[in-house]
C-alpha cells in the first residue's frame, strides 16, 4: 500500500524538498502551495503536513488547520510549527493530530520562514 501524503507549504523551495524526502520513504507525495486548496488534496489523502509558519496570513492558516480538525474521519494530520505559532490540536479525532516542531523533520529545520513575494 502506498500512503498519499498532502504536503502544504508556502515556500517553494521547502515544498520540493519535502516531496523529494517523502518520495525517499516510498510515499506518494502531493505538493500544495496554497492553504486555499489544501482541503482538496487532504480528501484524497491518507496524511497531511503543513509547514505553518511558512504562510504569511497566520489567521487563515490557523481557520484552514480548525477546519481540517473538524473532520472526524479525515487523514492524519501533521502541523510543522515553531513556538511562535498560536494554533494548538483542539479535537478529538479518529487519526490523530500532531503539533511538531520543525526539527522533527530534520532536512527541514532552518528553512520554514515565508518567502518574500516576487517584485518586478
């Protein structure tokens, strides 16, 4: 069985990286850049991680994670956040809810910060 796993991340280059490791460990990984669409691709998966303190709009960010929590039978979900980060798991859920720190996922320590928006 191979577990699909949604990965949401602001930053490009922290987003590849993420995929390129998950795709190590034999998982099907689906890059999503947008928290707007991370309910999309958290349906058809079995995990979901999101690098929180790569998107800028921390208040939507925390909405999207409550709305994904809510979804008592949805996937496993991982939230890779500094301390800094307000959102803290809340539900109770039939797969669990996990708060890590960005150490947790070694290759990603040191490289969550937002991107700066590209400028002409």
């Amino acid at each position: 069985m191979t577990y699909r796993v949604a990965v949401a991340c602001a930053s490009s280059k922290l987003l590849a990286t993420a995929v390129q490791h998950l795709r190590l460990l034999g998982v099907a990984p689906y890059a999503c850049p947008t928290m707007t669409e991370l309910g999309a691709f958290a349906e058809g998966s079995d995990v979901v991680i999101v690098f929180a303190d790569s998107f800028s709009d921390q208040q939507s960010t925390v909405s999207a994670l409550r709305a994904l929590e809510r979804w008592h039978l949805g996937p496993t979900l991982i939230v890779v956040a500094t301390s800094a980060f307000v959102w803290q798991p809340s539900v109770t859920r039939i797969h669990p809810t996990l708060r890590v720190l960005p150490s947790f996922f070694e290759w990603a320590d040191e490289r969550s910060e937002p991107e700066l928006p590209f400028t002409d």
